[in-house]
C-alpha cells in the first residue's frame, strides 16, 4: 500500500501502468458537439486528459480511508493485484500474507481513531483481500457511539457505504439514493442505548430482497457475515466493550478470483466510477448498482 501523496505511485496510476485493457471512452455525442468550434489540437488535449483520468480512476480502488488534509490514506492499485497473483503457489491451500498488500494506516478523529489494516493472502485458489475497519473510543469517558462510526461516511466496496449525500447532478444518478445495508449492519451491532444519531430511513433506497433477508437475521450481539449484491465482497461487525462501546471492527474481504482473467473482471467490479460524463453502462457506485457474477469465496476469520 502507498500513500495517495506519493508523486509516483501518483503518475504510474495516471498513465494505466497496470497494462490492462481498459475502456476508455468518455466522450459521447453530445461532447462532440460542445467542442466542435474547438482547434482539433485542444480537442485531441482535452481527449488525452480525459483519457488519462478514467485510466487513472479505473486501475485504482480509491475509497478507503483517506486523511482530511490530503497527507496520506490508502488506495489500491490494479497493479498491486496483478503483481500479487504472481506470488500465489497452485499447493496452497492457505497461504502466507502477500508483502505487497500489507498495510496499517490510522487517521484521527475528535471521538475516535479510524484504523485501516490491510492484508492479503492466498485462499484455495483465490487471491483475497482482507481490510479491517477498526473504530476505537478515544475517551473512556465517553463510549463509542454508532452514529460517531456512521458519520465517518465509511465505504467498503462500490456500492456499500454509510455515505447518505446525494449524487450528482447527472442523467443517471440524479434522485437515486444508497442501499442501507453496510449502516444497519454497522448500527445493529451496537446495544440499543448506544444506538443513537442515526440517519433517517428516508436518506436510503427501499432494501433488495436478498438485502432484506441479511437484515432479517441481524440482532445485537450476532456477528453474522453480510454480502454485497453487486461485487464479491463479504464483511463482518464485530462489537467490542461489554456496552460500554470501545471498539468497533468491520472486517472485509474480497476476491479477486482463482484466475488472471477473474482477477480482472471482478477488479472491474469493485472499481468505484461515478463521474459526470460516464455513461450508465460504465457506471458502478452506490447509486448504479450492476449485477455481475462471481465465484463465492472462503475467507480467514483470523485476527491478522
């Protein structure tokens, strides 16, 4: 893992050094006709900028903790993964932690410190990747509360996030709203009186079927595994503090597949793209969920 400031892991993402085949279309017909009156030489600029964001946005994993003041955080790149694979051994059945995809940030905050750890290894014949969300009280006076994690607008995959702002102003998104899944897990680990500040139901999308089903069988206490619909990742909240609220752990897990070929097409799903000239079909946030598919996966319920 790398620091969001470093200037070159900065550039090496910008120019798509994952040497992945990535689709880079972003102008449409309409953007034909606003720069039409424009030189062909500003024209071919302004292509090649817009070019290098989505390669930049699209080889990167770029919602993970990050600090305010723009110093530091986590993001993944596709480059990562690929080098990742490489270390994998078909005798495996689980093996040892990946170097490249270690990783243990913190970011204060005035009521808690936010830790990311990160961890990878082999599965089977899996690559996965397992973050831990770590929620610590700061104050022993003063118990961890869930709408002190909830407000950190925690996002764990594309389309899971406790994030409740609206999206843009575009076509596609506008006046759609995220799924409550990843909050009502979050908030549902926690006792009843810590259970305060949350946001209102009217700030999320009516819940899916099989997103209704996982609520179903929530209750305090319960550390059951959730499951995102659109993208293989799976997670679990695991309270800490005998009531009196000092830790909160979700800990994630993706897959990238048993294959190089799986490892991108799943890459692909769990790459957050959401920007104003995106087409629908190359959107994939909280807001446009598309349903891929994707092999399930073991995970390790170690505390590494």
């Amino acid at each position: 893992m790398r620091s969001v400031c470093d200037a070159s892991f900065t550039a090496q993402a910008a120019a798509g050094a994952s040497g992945d085949e990535v689709d880079e279309g972003v102008c449409g017909t309409g953007m034909s006709l606003i720069f039409i009156t424009i030189h062909f030489i500003l024209l071919d600029l302004f292509r090649e900028a817009s070019t290098n964001v989505l390669s930049l946005k699209w080889n990167l994993i770029d919602y993970l903790p990050q600090n305010s003041n723009g110093q530091g955080g986590y993001s993944l790149l596709w480059n990562h993964i690929f080098s990742a694979r490489k270390s994998m051994n078909s005798e495996s059945r689980i093996g040892d932690p990946i170097v490249l995809l270690a990783g243990n940030f913190t970011i204060p905050h005035p009521k808690l410190a936010y830790t990311l750890r990160s961890i990878g290894r082999q599965i089977g014949k899996n690559l996965v990747l397992k973050h831990q969300h770590i929620f610590q009280a700061t104050n022993a006076k003063s118990p961890l509360k869930a709408g002190d994690v909830l407000a950190l607008n925690v996002q764990i995959c594309p389309h899971q996030t406790t994030r409740t702002a609206p999206p843009g102003e575009n076509r596609y998104s506008k006046g759609k709203l995220p799924s409550s899944l990843l909050t009502h897990s979050i908030a549902s680990c926690f006792p009843t009186p810590l259970r305060t500040n949350l946001p209102p139901l009217s700030k999320f999308s009516v819940p899916v079927a099989s997103e209704q089903k996982q609520m179903n069988f929530s209750s305090p206490g319960v550390t059951g595994m959730w499951s995102c619909r659109a993208c293989p990742t799976k997670w679990r909240v695991v309270y800490k503090g005998d009531g009196k609220g000092e830790e909160v752990r979700v800990v994630v897990w993706h897959s990238f597949g048993d294959t190089p070929y799986r490892a991108q097409e799943y890459w692909k799903m769990l790459v957050r793209r959401e920007m104003p000239l995106l087409s629908k079909e190359k959107r994939n946030s909280e807001f446009c969920v598309t349903r891929g598919q994707w092999l399930d996966f073991e995970v390790d319920e170690g505390e590494d």
